[in-house]
C-alpha cells in the first residue's frame, strides 16, 4: 500500500504566485526587476501586518493606474516635442557637417 502525502489547498496557488512573480522578474531589466521583486516583497510584508489595507492597495493600484494614465501621455507627448523642437533647431548644423567633440 502507497501512502499519499496531500498538501494544503493552498501550496498549489503558492507555488503559481512564485512562477509567475519569477516570470515576471525575468520579463523586464534586471535594474528594474530588483525594484518589481522589493515590491512584491513589501506588499507579503503589509499582507503579514494589516491583511485589508493590502487587498486595498492591490484593488486601488490598476486604478490609480488608470486614474494617471492620461497625464503620462501628456508627459510623453510634451517630451517628444521639446525633442523634435531640438532636432529641428540642430538640423542646419547637422546639414553643415558640424560633429561635437568628444568630451
């Protein structure tokens, strides 16, 4: 007779969250998944402190998401004009072979 070892109900859906956070950390720059995996870590630390206010800020964060979307596309959009304006100011100088020494 083989013994059947049965794990907890939720060890299945705590080894999905480590895949897919691993996953996640391996998607994006390593500068940047340090900052992702601090912030995982932070939240698992407000989750052992205060349980509701962290189910509130992973409810409150696609929305303020969304709430401030419209201003990083204003910032994005103000950027690549001041650029444009600065290549159209340098465009004689590039058309008359100025190159800028090296520093």
């Amino acid at each position: 007779m083989t013994r059947v070892t049965r794990f907890p109900p939720f060890a299945a859906s705590i080894a999905f969250a480590a895949k897919v956070l691993v996953w996640c950390a391996h998607q994006i720059e390593a500068e940047d998944s340090v900052r992702f995996l601090l912030l995982v870590l932070a939240w698992f630390i407000l989750l052992a402190v205060s349980w509701p206010l962290a189910l509130l800020v992973l409810v409150l964060a696609p929305v303020l998401f969304l709430l401030f979307l419209p201003f990083l596309l204003l910032g994005l959009t103000v950027g690549a004009l001041f650029a444009l304006v600065k290549q159209l100011l340098f465009l004689p100088a590039r058309i008359l072979g100025y190159r800028a020494s090296p520093q």
